[in-house]
C-alpha cells in the first residue's frame, strides 16, 4: 500500500516591519499580529514571514515600556521582500527627515510586491518619494501635515485605509489591523482573513472605504456630558418599535419640543437622523453576520420596508443593502 504523500510546503510571503525611535506599540505588533497568525486554506503553516528592522538594528524604543528587538534593515538580504511595512508614531516626524532612513525605506520598496504604512507611518512613505501621485491617509490629526509637506501626495482623511496600486496606507493605530486583515484577503482568501480576526475578537473586517470615526465614538464625543447615553442606549434596544420624537422625549423625561431643540443642539443631528443612523448600523451589523433576507433585516431594524432601508444606505453609506453584504458578509464556517 503506497502511503499518502506529503502536503507540499507552499513559500512564505516575506513581510518586513520598518521601525524606528518612539513608534507606536500597537502600530506594528497589531498588523504582525495579523500576518503571524493568517493561514492559507487547508495548511497548517502560516502563510507569512514576519521580520522587523531598524536602520541599526538592536532594541527600538517605542512609546511603551516595551522596546522592540530589530535586525538591521542592511541585513534583508537581497531575497524578495512580499509586503514591506512602515510604522507610524511621534518619532515619524524625525523619520521622514533621517536621508538615510528614507533611502532605505526607497531600497527596500524597490524588492517589494506591496508596500504599506501605518497610521503617521505614511510621513516616512512621502518623504522617501512613495506617495507622489497616489491617494493616501493617514492618522486624522497628520492629515494636514501630511498634506502640507507633501502636496504631490492625494492625502484624503476619512477611510481607514487606502489602496493605490501596490501602495497601502492606513489611517489610525487600529486600522493597520483593517488593512492587514484586507491584505490577507487578497493573498490568501476572505475566509482566512475573518478567521484571524475571530481569533482577535475583531468586531467585524471593515473595508477602506468605512470611515476611521466611529459612528458611536462620535456620538459619544458630541454629548461630552453623557446626557443622551442611556437614551441612545435604548434606541439601540427598541428599534423595532415606532420612535417618534414623542416616544424619545418621553423616555428622556422632558417635553417634546425642548427635547428636540436640545438634543439637535447637543448632537448636530435632529433625533429623527439618529435613529435612521442607528438603525443603519444594526442592519450592517445583521448584513454582515447573519442569514436573514433584506426584507427581514430592515424589519428588524424597525424600517417601514425594504426600499427605506436601501434609501437610508446610499444616504450614509453611500451603497445599497445588497452591495454592503456582498463586500462585509462573513464566510460560512466549515468543519
């Protein structure tokens, strides 16, 4: 009886981790988190090499207590690099003006199939000349820098990341983890991306075109107070039910009339808009994980029918139900 033969060990993708002084924790170990643990189907071994570098090698000191050991980046041997990755943090600001950290970013990006940046990381890409031309994002607070120092660069400040061609960037702290699940997808395939973030207990895969403000962070920001937290709270809770203004004022125990004036004035938003915007998010939510038709999903989510759903999507989504599940809905689970 012949025995069956071995899987063949399929090749590594070579990621490599750009650091440098004052970087990020989170910038770099939420991404190699990521590339570490992404399978290609059916092996048991990572689909990825992770290495981190420095311009001299050694321990990187980062904006934690934790310092990162590094090779030197003049170490990376002349082997193709898969995916080369730039961090972002405090120390991007001396980074980009280093000639001889720029001239190393331009060396390696020169063996790389992809490169990418994290959050402030896309300063160091500008400054080594990555940029110029494309589309970029980065951190919403070093858009304006960004754009100043760089105006070749097409810097746009709200998607959590961007992909331009073979040039990847990110916007704050955890969108590299976003644009590192995304990046597994396009190598290895939708279902071994959402299987890492199961792992990491990620809330969902989002796509670059989704904001990097929360819709709820935003909220929260708005009623600097809390005043409206437990009312938003119980939106949440009853958005089947009919919830006119009467319905909202009555559960925030004032008037109606001083409860729109006051929650329009507190949040820039009438409360009729942020019920629709609530009952949005829920749908995506429902689109993403679960089975149910559109028709059940906008009853779920309290729409009086399937084409007020579609109509509240394109306004703040700008794409329909159907276009959103296609793009967001998680893979079936196997085995």
């Amino acid at each position: 009886m012949t025995a069956n033969p071995a899987k063949p060990t399929l090749p590594k993708r070579r990621v490599v981790f750009l650091v440098y002084p004052n970087i990020v924790l989170l910038d770099l170990v939420g991404p190699l988190q990521v590339f570490s643990h992404a399978y290609p189907p059916h092996s048991a071994e990572p689909g990825y090499e992770c290495v981190v570098v420095s311009l001299p090698g050694g321990l990187v000191e980062t904006n934690t207590v934790v310092a990162i050991p590094t090779q030197p980046a003049a170490s990376i041997t002349a082997e193709e690099i898969h995916t080369l990755v730039i961090v972002g943090g405090d120390g991007a600001i001396p980074a980009m003006e280093d000639p001889a950290l720029t001239e190393m970013v331009r060396r390696l990006s020169k063996r790389a199939k992809r490169v990418c940046s994290v959050c402030s990381g896309a300063l160091v890409l500008a400054a080594a000349g990555l940029l110029d031309g494309r589309r970029a994002t980065t951190h919403w607070e070093d858009c304006d820098l960004l754009q100043r120092r760089f105006p070749q660069v097409r810097v746009e400040l709200d998607p959590i990341f961007i992909q331009d061609g073979s040039v990847w960037t990110s916007a704050g702290i955890t969108a590299g983890i976003d644009m590192a699940l995304a990046i597994v997808a396009e190598d290895l395939g939708r279902a071994a991306s959402f299987k890492v973030a199961r792992s990491m207990v990620a809330q969902m895969v989002r796509s670059g075109g989704q904001s990097q403000f929360s819709p709820v962070l935003g909220r929260q920001q708005r009623d600097g107070t809390g005043q409206f937290e437990a009312l938003h709270s119980w939106i949440a809770e009853n958005l089947q039910r009919p919830l006119p203004v009467e319905t909202l004022a009555a559960q925030a125990h004032m008037s109606p009339r001083n409860f729109a004036r006051v929650y329009s004035k507190v949040m820039g938003i009438t409360p009729a808009k942020a019920v629709e915007a609530i009952r949005v998010e829920r749908a995506q939510d429902l689109l993403a994980r679960s089975s149910s038709s559109n028709k059940q999903i906008a009853a779920q989510c309290g729409f009086k029918g399937e084409d007020r759903m579609r109509r509240a999507f394109l306004r703040l989504t700008k794409v329909s139900p159907s276009e959103y599940r296609q793009n967001f809905k998680e893979p079936e689970r196997t085995g």
